[in-house]
C-alpha cells in the first residue's frame, strides 16, 4: 500500500523511470498495476538466460501513462518510447531494447531478422500489467530466436494468468519494509542501552 502510493511522486520525481530502473536491472516494470510475483519471476529468468546465450536485451512494460513520468505524450507510441529510451540508456553503447505497451512493441539495437520478427508479434491480450508481462515472455524468446540467439521459455510464463492487478512485490515495497525493520531495531537497541546504562547507575 505504501509503495502504491508513493509509486505516483516516484514516476515524477524520476523524470523517465525506466530510464534510471534498467541502467541496473533488465526489466522496467509498470507502478500500477504490478506484475504478478510468477510473471516477475519467469521474465527476469528470461531475460538473465537471454544475457547469457549472448542476447542481452532490456524490457520496459509501460502500462499507463504514468509509468513514462515526465512524457506521458508518449503512451500508445511505443517504437517512438522506443527511440527516445534507447537515447537514454545506450549511451554506453548499443542496448538492445523491447517496449511492451497495450498498443503494441517499439524496439531498437536488433538485427534484421529480429527487427522484422518484432513486426509480426501479436499485440498483448489485453491492456493489464500481467497481460504486458506475458507478452513480453513470448516476445522475447520469439526475438532471441530470430535473432539466432535461442533461449528456453519457462513453463511459469506460460501457465500464469495474463487478467487481473497481479501480486507482485516491487523493489521499492522492499526497501521500505527494511528501512522500518533497520528502525525498529535500531528503537530496539537504544532502549536496551538506556536500561542497561540505568541500571549500571543504580549500583
């Protein structure tokens, strides 16, 4: 809930979330709906496997407009996310990049092959963050293939519902629960330093 709600102020605050998210992780998620934890877990796996068979490829679900922060323009674009988030976190050096929006894919850095494979995929089932996820899964392993990088696609994506908010528990939900729990410690100890300190004054 906590998440939830600071998620708004996080997107803005950012300026272009998945820009800041996927120069350290592979998979931008949406805020909004989150993903459910099954889905999370296959795409991650995915995208780690693809890494390794040499098919390095970034993936940002944007499921609203506020998952894009400061250019909500761009929802329902998805190649032009595409163009303008491939400017943000290639710098570097060439990323190759999927956008996954209710619309459709945007993709930058494939090969030919790949590049025509992304073309033909069929739009997601449905407008949901789960439905965005699970489009994902199958495009990036139909990609990877063209691109002669196969990769094995677990059987999680493919059994996991695509409907619904999904159950997912965001980094952010993490980190907060830590901090709370870094404090109540910390609350913890300071109260026994205080009983200790005043029962060493009583003798």
């Amino acid at each position: 809930m906590i998440a939830s709600a600071l998620a708004p102020a996080i997107a803005w605050a950012d300026g272009d979330p998945a820009s800041d998210v996927l120069l350290g992780e592979n998979v931008f998620y949406p805020y909004m709906p989150q993903v459910s934890a099954s889905l999370q877990t296959t795409l991650n796996a995915e995208t780690a496997a693809a890494s390794k068979a040499h098919f390095p490829i970034k993936v940002a679900l944007i499921a609203s407009p506020i998952d894009l922060g400061v250019i909500p323009s761009l929802f329902g674009k998805p190649q032009q996310y595409a163009d303008f988030l491939d400017r943000e976190i290639s710098f570097s050096g060439e990323q190759l990049l999927l956008v996954v929006m209710p619309a459709g894919y945007g993709v930058q850095g494939l090969d030919a092959p790949a590049t025509a494979t992304a073309a033909t995929l069929a739009k997601p089932a449905g407008t949901q963050s789960n439905e965005l996820a699970q489009a994902a899964i199958n495009a990036v392993a139909k990609l990877a293939r063209a691109a002669g990088h196969p990769i094995a696609v677990s059987a999680g994506g493919a059994d996991a519902p695509s409907g619904g908010s999904g159950g997912g528990i965001s980094t952010t939900t993490i980190i907060l629960v830590a901090l709370i729990v870094a404090a109540i410690l910390a609350t913890a100890a300071l109260i026994m330093l205080r009983i200790a300190d005043d029962s060493v004054k009583r003798f």
